[in-house]
C-alpha cells in the first residue's frame, strides 16, 4: 500500500473462540491480529480465484509436488 492511500477502520464482533484463535495465530507468526485478518483475506480471496478457473486448493504432503506456491503471506 502507499502513503497516498487512506486505510479503512472496520469494527468486528467476534466470539470469544474466535477472538482466541485470532490472538494465538498473531502470536504464533509473530504480528498483530490486524495482520492475521489482511492474510485470511488475502489467502481467501485466492482460493476464490483459484475456484472461479476451477482449480482446486489444497494442502499436500511434504513429498507431493506442489503446482503454484503461495509465498509471503506468512
């Protein structure tokens, strides 16, 4: 993002398991909750692309080969 474009403040509700698993990622991976949110999204809005040219997503095993690598969302 550059310094021109203005950020958008969102208020979430969420339940207090949700709002834990929030907090215990950004604390496994080292950023803040807000951070965790935009990756989510980010990751999300893959899988929506991936779905609308019917591709498929999926997690393999560490000996399987993997066709398109998602790289720095963590």
């Amino acid at each position: 993002m550059t310094n021109s474009q203005k950020m958008v403040r969102l208020n979430l509700d969420l339940s207090p398991e949700l709002n834990q698993i929030l907090d215990e990622l950004a604390n496994k991976i080292g950023t803040s909750e807000g951070d965790v949110l935009c990756q989510a999204i980010t990751l999300m809005q893959i899988m929506v692309i991936a779905k609308e040219e019917t591709k498929k997503l999926g997690v393999p095993e560490a000996n399987q080969l993997i066709v398109n690598k998602i790289n720095c969302l963590i």
